[in-house]
C-alpha cells in the first residue's frame, strides 16, 4: 500500500526548494524521509530524495553516525545531551557504540541538531561527586595561581611549599585551598590526591606508580669492553588503540638481554594524530584565559604517565641508560614535542633530541669515531607497495643537507624492517624500524609497513657492526590467548574467558560451547564484567569481547628464556677465475682463504651457504675470448678452483673445533658414533644451487657445478683424513664419504625446500636471473611471496647487499638476504655505470619451537687498499701452482715454492 501511495502522488521538488533540503541534509536518513513527507506530502523512497539531493547540487556528510543510532537512541541521546553528566550521555548511545569517544559526541551532537546546548563543553563532561554534572565554573585567581603550581610539579607539591606560594599560613587553610580545586579537577576528568604532607593531581583511571627497573646482568668489563649496543625503536603511540605497556616492558627486556648502552626512541613516542583533536575537542567552549592552563595540565599529566609506563634500564656500574627521544612533526604533531619535553624534565635518564633529523649522536666505547643519526618522519609521501621506498627517498634528501654522511641513520615510522649496509655501494648504511604498538588498518594503507618489534645495533671497537630484529608481531597476533583467568572465578567464568580468547563470541555460540543456558552464561559472564577482568558485551554486534583498555595496560607478552641459535655465513657470485681486461684477478682469493674461515670461526657458524655463480663461465659471453677468464682456463679448472675456495673455508674451521672436541677424549675410547657427532658439530653444513654463469654449459649437455662437488668432496675427504690421523683416528671410505655427502645440500629454483638447518629453520638458496632494481626491496619482498614455506631465503646474482625482515602468521619472523658479490669488481657493471657491493653476510637465527623470534644479521666486507690486486693475484698463481692447475705457467709441475710478489 506504501509502495502504490507513493506512486499515486508526485512531490513538487521544485516547491520544497534548495533552502530546505539544505536545512535537513546533516540529519539521519529515516528524520530527512519524514520532513519530507511532512512537507511534501508524499514519503518519497531514499534513492529519489538523494538524487535530488545531487540534483540540487547538495553534499551531505560522507560519513552519518547518527544513521547507525535507532530511532530511540536519537530521542535520547537529544534528551541528555544538554545538561546530564557525560557518563549518561554515552550510556544513552551505548548499545550501537559501545566505546563511544569524545570526537563522535561531538560529531552526533551536530548531526542530531543539540549542538552548543550542552553546558558541560570537551573535559568539563564528566560525573562530578554523586554522579550529577558539574558546571565548569570561573576559576578564582588564587585556584588559577594553585593549578599553575600544582600542574608544574606533577609528582606532587608540599603543603609547605604551597603555603610559601599562596601566601596562607597553616596546614588546614592549605588544604582548604587545595581542597576548593576538587570540583573543576573532577570536572575536567582528573582526581585530586591529598595525604598528610603534599598533594597531586592524576587523570582519572591512571594509577600512580614508580616505572619499572630493569638491570643489566653482566661483567662490567663484558659490558665496557666489547664495543657499544645502541637500541633503537618507534612507535610506542601512546594514547592510541594500538599502544600496548607490554611492548614497552617487552623492548625494555630485549635491551637487557643485549646489553644496550643507550636507546634512542626514532619518533611517535604519542599517536598526535589522535591525541590533537581529542584535546581540541576537550578544550573546546573552555573560558578563554583559563584554556592554556587545562592545556597545560593534560600535557603534564600524559608526561607524567609516560615518566611510569616507560620502564628505566640500569648498567651494570648503578648508573642509568640514556634515553633520547626523537619527535615527529607527522606522527608526534607539536604536541608530541611539548608532552616529550616535559617528559625529559621528569626524568633524568630522559633527554629529548628535538624534531629534526640533523643531530647524529655519538656512539662511545669504540676505538674511532663512529656517529649514528636517529631519522623520524618529516613528512607524508605518496603510499608505497614496497618496503625501501620511501627511506630510500629520504636518505638521499639527508645525504644532500646535511653534507656529509653519518656513520650509520636508523628511519622511524616507517613500520618496516630493512637493512642496507656499506660495503661498496652505499655511502651510509641504513635501517628501517619496526613499529612499537598494535598497527591500524588505517596505518597499513602501505603494505610493507606493518612490522611489529624492536632492532640493537651492535657496533664492535673494529667498526663492524650487526643489526638484531626482535619479532614482537607473532606475539601481538596470539595476545589474547595471555589473558589470565581471575583466580576467584567460577569453573563456568573460566571456561568462558577460554572461548572468547579466541575471538569475540555470541552468546548464543558460548550456549552451545559449553552446554548451558543463555541465561545462565549472561549471568557468569555479567559477573566476570563487575571483577574487572576485562570483559565486556558489545550491544551493537552483540559480542563478547575483552576491551582495548584492558588489553593496552594489562597484556604481558613472554619471549623465549632459552633459544636455539645457529649462524649462517652466506655469500655468492664467486665467479672463478674471472678476471679485468688487464689482467688483474677479480675473484677474491685471498678473502675466500684467509677471511672467510676466521669468519666461520669467529661466530661459530653451523652452515655456509653460496647463492649461485661460482664459476666465471665462458660460453654465452665469450669471457675467455674477451681476457675475462684466468690464463683462458677452462670450465673444469674453474669448478675445481671453486671446489678448492669453499673447501678451505670448510676445512679450517673443522680442524680448530675437531681439535677442541677431542681435547678431553682418548681416541682408543672413542666409538664410532661419538666420532661422527664430533665432526658432524665440527664441519659446517655447505648449501649452494647455481647461478647463471653456472648455467651457461648446460646448453651443450653439461651438468652444471657436477665436476664442482666431486672436487669439493674429494678436497674435503682427503683433509679430513688427514686430520682424524693426527689424533690416530680414521674412518672407512663409504662411511667418510656418506658422512662428506650429508653435510653438502645443492638447492632448486622450485618452492620445494632442501636444506633445514640443525635448529629445524628452513632454508631457500636462490639465483634470480633478473636485473636490478632502484627500489631496492622489490626482489627480496617478491622472493619471500614465491617461498612462502622458507623462513630465510638466502640469493645473489646482483652483487648488491641488502637484507630485510616480514613476520607472518604461523611462520613467525621471516628473514631474506640478498648476498653481494666476491668480486672485487667487474668490467660489465664498470661500463654500465653501476656499482657492486663485496664480502659475505652473517646471520645468526634464534629460534624457539620452529619459530624464529630474532634475526641478528651483518656483512664484512673492506674496501681494497693499494696493492692489494697484486697480492691477490699471487694467492691465485700459488693456489693453481699447489694444485697442479697451472697449465700455462711457466712454473707448472715445478716443486720449489712459488712465492707471492711483493
């Protein structure tokens, strides 16, 4: 019948006019039908009434939230708004928001048509004593100069000194004064705290506490002398959605647990995004002389709790660890910058470091001069699919204005984990920061930038460095499963909070969980909400859930006490015999035999990993014809030199630690297990696959890198023979080569994975044959997509350094590095205007139940120094001449030593 009266009459748009529908168009759809129908006549459907709207050129509001009230909500929600305390207001409101912030208030208080009737405006509305309102009178100008006193000491102020200040004599005409101030604090949404000696202030539902301390257990010569650990994180928010004092506990535990010097906090210590407009909001309708005074007190008091949630760190020597605070004009906003100076002022291990990124911080305890520029988000950018983009757009910008590089820059903001080093490319290397805080879908509009955790670099006295990655995101993911059951609740409570930890519940689906009835689960349930454990029910969606403010203050995320680590040195493009047009070797043979296996040593490495390219090749390039192969050598001496290099870096170390395994053990005791799990612990693992170069002979029916892994094994057989006689040991040919065969892994380009390590880590050695990209993140980013079963995808090809880090679910912390090059250079990027990185990764893996939480990872690497080709040269001559390779020298099948030129 609705449907045929509405067709049966025509509105007269035009008669309605643009003047009316303007004055309906910020109410709710169901009010604007009606003074339509009231107008017009007819009730006209919602499609036509909003053509008209466009038609009349007439934009209503994107977003309506009083569209999502009922009928009734709105009816009372314009009842209490004028004059009842805010709780009520809220409450009128509260089955469709449940969680209804200051900002929506406001916003539905314009759109149903009360605004600027209330006479509680912004922080002025909330309960005052017996629940009524308070009017937020006139301060007199004794309370105003008793505010100002109070909001400059925070922690609180002596009766005495208060005296001194207003000017009154006794403890009673004291408190008397301070007393008067109890109704505009509460008013504004703060509780005022007397004792017998001082009084302060606190925002309401925060309490006063001393900031947890957590000490550094060490050696003071371990802590002192092995160069300096600086932690470095971004992203707290805190008073947004996503803050968490967990996280903080948590990135305090991990500076412990690695010995920080000092930390550095790389912007968005608050979410001022939020924080802004909330306070605007609160302050508004303030008196105006009296409006920078509130203003004030909020900043202090969110100081105040940032002074308590953020715990300290204690050296080993009593003294505390710095923090410095970097600002962000983006994310901190101006407010951010005052609440991080008061802060400062709080607390003495504090400092703040400003707004800008033009101050690097000197790192100490080292043996030269090493600075390191913390870098926050200066301003927004276009988004970015990729990781790299936008701190590689903002590097080269600092580069520029600051003149000269740093040592090392670490970029806040940005959500991501990314490592690029030094070590030929670059002139500054740099890090991105994971986020501190439970990351919002409106902050992940960039896919990259969703990285939850914390990152210590670790500088050594020589330079050196590693970069750790502490993954906090898996935990983040699974936080409500460490929601703890009160201990005085009910065997049904318990098993109620069991279920919602999975995720919000419908009453009528914990009815079937648990086999009882509604009413019976709403009572429990209902008592649970009245113990404070968190729970609360969203009448809107009709859920179950725990609240965000419950998870932002009592969450505590455990890390693993005790891990499984293992370390990994990885390199690539090692391209045998590949020399310049001129004659100079370009394989770095005296790194792979003298720095390699110190390196292996040094971080007691468990595998070494070659990511393809280990020989020169010839075929599809010419190279032998084009004087880019050694002496014109052919593809058999160049996989048996490439045998040679990886065994030596196999074998040395196998000799130290085979030497330590048998220090206590008598060799005529030794059964043959024990003997085969002492080498085994002493022969690192050798995973490689092939690269292009390698390739290149497959095309005449040539098996690529087969010649390479005989050699490898009869290199490595042969030494370890040698070695088991030295303590009167041997093993039996098959049961030596069985055991050489189970530490050597060749890898695949298919998703299949071939290689886990000893701690259970899977393992992806790759060689792209793609070119490189200026983004320098799109290869490692799609190459972890393609291996999604990988937890470290090791590949070269590109002869650029690179590394990052993506944590996903039920994987944990994901780790990809991009290998550089063991060439000292090569005549085709020479003439293509690029340059190459050199040396080899170390990345050391912790992992706990197949899961890896950590990631420490660094390159070493040197720039050549003057004489050095020709010194690597003669290592080349002598390790052919040793091996009877030497077909074309002149000292070929000579037995007298072939000494390297000076």
């Amino acid at each position: 019948m609705a449907e045929k009266s509405r067709s049966s009459k025509q509105i007269a748009w035009e008669k309605l006019g643009r003047k009316f529908l303007i004055s309906i168009k910020d109410k709710p759809v169901d009010e604007i039908l009606d003074a339509i129908e009231k107008r017009g006549g007819v009730r006209p459907l919602w499609s036509t009434a909003r053509r008209k709207f466009s038609d009349f050129k007439i934009k209503r509001p994107k977003i309506q939230l009083a569209e999502k009230l009922s009928p009734e909500e709105r009816e009372k929600f314009r009842k209490v708004y004028p004059s009842a305390p805010i709780a009520e207001v809220r409450g009128s409101i509260s089955k469709t928001f449940p969680e209804v912030t200051p900002s929506q208030v406001h916003t539905l208080a314009k759109q149903l048509g009360v605004a600027g009737t209330r006479t509680l405006k912004g922080a002025a509305s909330v309960n005052g004593q017996n629940g009524k309102a308070v009017t937020s009178a006139k301060l007199t100008d004794k309370q105003q100069v008793l505010l100002g006193y109070l909001i400059k000491a925070p922690l609180g102020v002596d009766f005495s000194d208060l005296a001194v200040e207003l000017g009154v004599r006794g403890k009673a005409e004291v408190q008397k004064c301070v007393e008067s101030l109890r109704k505009p604090l509460d008013a504004h949404g703060y509780s005022l705290f007397i004792d017998e000696k001082k009084a302060a202030i606190s925002r309401k539902g925060f309490d006063l506490r001393e900031p947890k301390v957590f000490p550094i257990e060490m050696p003071i010569e371990q802590y002192y002398g092995n160069g300096a650990n600086v932690c470095i994180f971004s992203g707290l928010y805190y008073g947004s959605e996503g803050f968490r004092e967990g996280l903080g506990d948590l990135n305090q535990y991990i500076q412990k647990t690695h010995g920080a010097h000092f930390s550095i906090l790389a912007g968005g210590l608050v979410d001022g995004r939020e924080m802004l407009p909330y306070l605007r909001s609160a302050l508004k309708g303030e008196k105006r002389d009296e409006k920078a005074l509130w203003e004030q007190m909020y900043l202090m008091q969110i100081a105040k709790e940032l002074s308590m949630c953020l715990p300290r760190l204690k050296k080993p020597d009593g003294e505390w660890v710095k923090l410095y605070i970097l600002t962000s004009p983006i994310l901190d906003k101006g407010i951010g910058a005052e609440i991080a100076k008061e802060l400062a002022e709080l607390r003495d291990d504090i400092v703040y470091w400003g707004d800008k990124n033009d101050q690097p911080l000197l790192v100490k305890h080292l043996e030269k001069a090493f600075n390191l520029l913390p870098v926050s988000l200066q301003r927004t950018g276009l988004r970015s699919k990729f990781a790299s983009t936008k701190i590689q757009s903002q590097i080269r910008v600092i580069l520029k204005v600051l003149g000269h590089a740093p040592n090392f820059a670490a970029f806040g903001g940005y959500g991501v984990s990314i490592h690029k080093p030094a070590v030929g490319e670059a002139k500054c290397p740099y890090i991105g920061l994971p986020n501190l805080h439970v990351p919002s879908e409106r902050e992940t509009k960039d896919d990259a930038e969703s990285e939850v955790g914390t990152r210590v670099v670790k500088v050594r006295k020589d330079g050196n460095y590693t970069v750790t990655f502490s993954d906090f995101k898996e935990l983040v993911r699974n936080e409500r499963s460490l929601i703890k059951v009160p201990p005085s609740a009910t065997d049904l409570q318990k098993s109620i909070i069991e279920v919602i930890k999975e995720r919000p519940t419908f009453l009528g689906v914990l009815a079937d969980r648990l086999g009882k009835p509604r009413e019976e689960i709403k009572n429990a349930a209902d008592a649970l909400e009245r113990f404070r454990a968190g729970l609360i029910y969203d009448e809107k969606r009709r859920l179950y859930d725990f609240s965000n403010s419950f998870l932002q203050s009592k969450i505590r995320y455990r890390w693993p006490e005790k891990f499984c680590e293992e370390a990994i040195v990885s390199g690539a493009c090692v391209h045998a015999l590949a020399t310049y047009p001129d004659g100079t070797v370009l394989t770095d043979v005296k790194f792979m035999l003298e720095a390699l296996p110190r390196i292996i040593l040094e971080n007691r490495a468990s595998t070494l990993v070659i990511a393809g390219d280990g020989i020169q090749g010839s075929k599809v390039h010419n190279l032998h014809l084009r004087g880019e192969v050694f002496w014109g050598l052919d593809l058999n001496t160049q996989e048996h030199v490439y045998a040679l290099l990886v065994g030596t870096g196999m074998i040395l170390p196998f000799k130290v630690w085979f030497g330590d395994f048998m220090k206590d053990k008598k060799p005529e005791l030794l059964t043959r297990e024990a003997l085969l799990s002492g080498m085994n612990l002493s022969l690192v693992d050798f995973a490689y696959c092939a690269g292009n170069h390698d390739l290149w002979q497959t095309g005449d029916a040539v098996k690529a890198l087969a010649y390479f892994r005989d050699k490898l094994k009869e290199f490595l057989m042969s030494e370890i023979s040698k070695t088991l006689k030295l303590f009167s040991l041997e093993l039996d040919f098959l049961t030596l080569s069985a055991f050489v065969d189970s530490k050597i892994f060749k890898d695949l380009p298919d998703e299949k994975i071939r290689y886990v390590t000893p701690c259970g880590v899977k393992v992806k050695i790759i060689h792209p044959h793609t070119a490189r990209n200026e983004t320098l993140s799109i290869p490692p980013e799609r190459l972890l997509a393609k291996y999604s079963d990988a937890q470290v995808v090791i590949a070269g090809n590109w002869h650029t350094a690179f590394d990052m880090q993506q944590s996903e679910e039920n994987i944990g912390a994901r780790h990809m590095v991009q290998c550089p090059t063991l060439l000292l250079r090569t005549f085709f990027e020479d003439n293509k205007m690029k340059r190459t990185d050199f040396g080899v990764n170390i990345t050391k893996i912790r992992s706990f139940e197949g899961k890896v939480y950590e990631v420490e990872t660094g390159f070493r690497g040197s720039p050549i120094e003057s004489g050095y080709e020709r010194e690597n040269n003669g290592f080349m001559e002598r390790l052919l001449h040793d091996h009877d390779l030497d077909v074309f020298s002149s000292q070929h099948g000579k037995k007298e030593e072939v000494k390297a030129p000076q």
